[in-house]
C-alpha cells in the first residue's frame, strides 16, 4: 500500500488514508516547528491562566469525542508524571461525557483550563462542551488544539479573549474517515506542550520517533502477513500512556472493517479480570510493550500468559528491544534507536495499529476512505441534537 501509485489506491478506495498513514513521520517534524514558533506565545498563555488561579492548581481537562478523547487518555498518565503538577491538575474526559452531565464533571470553584482536540472543530460536542465550560466554571480558560484553522472550535477560538488556538499541520486535517495524522500530530502538539522535559530532549524524541515510523512503514510486508491470518478478533493492550493508546488502536480496526472485525481493549494487568474472555481461536492479540523496567514486566507477562494458553491465532509484542522481551512474534524496532518513554513511543506504536486497520480493511473487501457502507457512521458526526443546559 504505501508503495503504490495514486490511481491503484483509488480504485481500493484507500489513497486519503494510505497516504495520511505513510506522510506522519513528516507532520511530526513539521508539529514541532509550529511549536517553536508559538511557544513563548503558548508559554505565556498558560502562565496567565495560572496566575487566574490565584495559588490554587489549575484543572487541565482535555476533551474530545472518539479518537480526540483518546489523545487525551494517551497523554494524561505521561504528564502526571513530566508536566507542571506544581500548577495543573492533568485530566482526560470527553466532551460526549462533559456535554451529557456537565455537573459531574465540572466544578465552579475550581479554576480550570479546558484543552478541546478535535480535528474539524465542527463536531456539535466540541463547541458545546466549551460553551457549558463557560456557563458552569467561574475562572475557565480555553485551549484549542485542532487541525482544521477554518474550522468552528478555532474559528472560536481566535476571537474569545480566555481562549488560545494551537494549530497543528495543514496536512493533518485528514481527508479520510479515520483520524490518523490528526492524532499522532494533536498528541504531540499537547506532549510539547505541557511535557516540562528540556526542548532539546523533546527534539531528539522526535527524531527516534521519525525513525520508528519510517521503519514501520518498511516492514508492510511483515503487518501484511499479520492482517491476512485467519482471525475474527482483535485485541490491544497497554500500560500507562499506552492503556489510552490500545483504545485508540482498536477503534481504528472497529473503524476501517466497519465492525467486521471485532475488536477489545484494556490494561495490561486488567486484560485478565474478564476481558481475557474474549479470546478464542479466531483472535490475535497485540501488546504495546512499555519501556520503563517495571511496567514492562507486567507487559509482557500478560503476552507471555496468553501466548502459552495456546488459543490465540497469534500474539504480537510491539516493542523496542530491552532486557527482558517477549518469547513469541515481536514486531520489534531497531536496537540503534534510544529508549522513549511511552507518552513518546505511543506515535510510533500507533502507526503499526494504524496499518493493521488499514491492510485488514482491505482484507475484508471494505474502501478505508469510506468503511461505512451504509453511509450512517460519517467523518464529522451528525445528527446530535444539543438542548440548552440550565
């Protein structure tokens, strides 16, 4: 796929999603030069906000529906441990949640910054979840991540004086169904944001993540004979940033078979409490396999469980090389490149999920640009009616 000429993956109808897959690599680079050029700006911005909160910590909420909730459920863990917790709180709830029952979730005296990712911006739960922000919180500030700079969230953004726009790469703003630059790109935008690491390790973090996902897209062949197993089932897990991660990994194959495929995610620990079920004859299993010595432990002890149940049609580490890995299948790269920790390697890890999802799509006889055959699943939701919160 990521070989092909353009005309061959129209007629798959899958050129928008192939070549928003392969260009990511390029769009990091590119995040982290509007990075560079807005940071003081950026800085500034969140130094006011904690000022406006007059020695209390500030919530930091980020918000998004679907695959833009799940940016935040990626960063969250990674940032309670390398953001600013002397001044922000770091929490993940979708606007969908935010949107349903505001008063559970948002709290008037409590001083806080409410951070919207969203691709278009023009989901109708993105533009309510920060008027209801407005209406509930008495000290609220906004934060706008987004891809699409015509869009209604950034369109707000600019024009609201307790609001920031964060604008990530044009070519982020995907033309197909499944968010795929959008996230990988959003997700480092809040990660060079608000991770209180030195710029310069940031950037070398960037460039051993541009190798990784230059690797995965040559190892197509080795995630082509993956999607063409026999299975029914496909199952993610992860720990820590990498939990948020296997959500978003399986939402891609959900997405791009149209259900087809059915898909779980969960903990690596918490695979076991239930879920573990699921497995049968017809499944394959992937785990993202963390880096930090004692998360990895439990990684791959879960791997290595179901890998000697012997009932799995295949069980798959996706690790860079440590001292201790995985005994079966590992989609492994390259023991030149340094660590990352997992907030980082999520973007690589996503991209093996990402051509997964799309080689299956094909499998399944689906077009990747427009999985929905019945048209009732679309690129922008529709047909939610927002009533007036009083």
């Amino acid at each position: 796929m990521f070989t092909a000429e353009k005309e061959e993956l129209e007629q798959l109808g899958a050129e928008n999603t192939t070549r928003e897959i392969r260009q990511q690599p390029e769009l990091w680079q590119e995040t982290v030069t509007l990075y560079r050029k807005n940071q003081a700006i950026l800085e500034n911005f969140l130094k006011e906000v904690h000022a406006k909160a007059e020695g209390k910590r500030t919530r930091v909420i980020f918000t998004g529906a679907g695959t833009s909730q799940y940016v935040g459920d990626t960063v969250v863990p990674y940032l309670r441990a390398h953001g600013d917790t002397q001044a922000f709180t770091f929490e993940s709830i979708g606007t969908t949640d935010i949107v349903a029952k505001p008063e559970d979730y948002l709290i008037k005296e409590e001083p806080t910054l409410l951070v919207s990712l969203a691709r278009s911006g023009n989901s109708p739960e993105s533009l309510t979840a920060v008027e209801v922000a407005n209406q509930v919180v008495e000290t609220i500030h906004h934060l706008a991540i987004t891809c699409a700079e015509e869009g209604q969230l950034a369109q707000r953004s600019q024009k609201e004086d307790n609001s920031f726009l964060f604008l990530m790469p044009t070519r982020s703003n995907d033309g197909g169904f499944a968010m795929t630059g959008s996230f990988s790109c959003m997700t480092l935008g809040t990660l060079l944001l608000f991770d209180q690491t030195a710029f310069e390790q940031k950037q070398e973090y960037v460039s051993v993540l541009m190798e990784l996902g230059e690797e995965v897209l040559s190892r197509e062949e080795e995630l082509n004979k993956i999607a063409n197993l026999g299975f029914e089932r496909i199952v993610y897990v992860g720990s820590g940033s990498l939990t948020g991660l296997a959500r978003e990994a399986q939402l891609k194959i959900l997405e791009l078979t149209a259900g087809k495929v059915a898909t779980i995610f969960d903990s690596s620990m918490g695979f076991r409490h239930g879920p573990k079920s699921f497995i049968n004859e017809k499944t394959i299993m992937f785990g993202f396999v963390n880096n930090a010595p004692y998360t990895r432990d439990y990684d791959l002890d879960i791997l290595e469980e179901v890998h000697s149940d012997e009932i799995a049609a295949g069980v798959f580490a996706i690790a860079q090389p440590g001292k201790r890995n995985f005994s079966g299948s590992t989609i492994e790269y390259s023991a030149e490149t340094a660590l990352l920790p997992d907030g980082y390697l999520a973007l690589a890890d996503i991209m093996v999920a990402q051509t997964v999802a799309l080689l299956t799509s094909i499998k399944v006889g689906n077009k990747p640009d427009t999985p929905s055959p019945t048209g009732t699943v679309n690129r922008v939701v529709k047909g939610v009616t927002i009533y007036d919160y009083k």
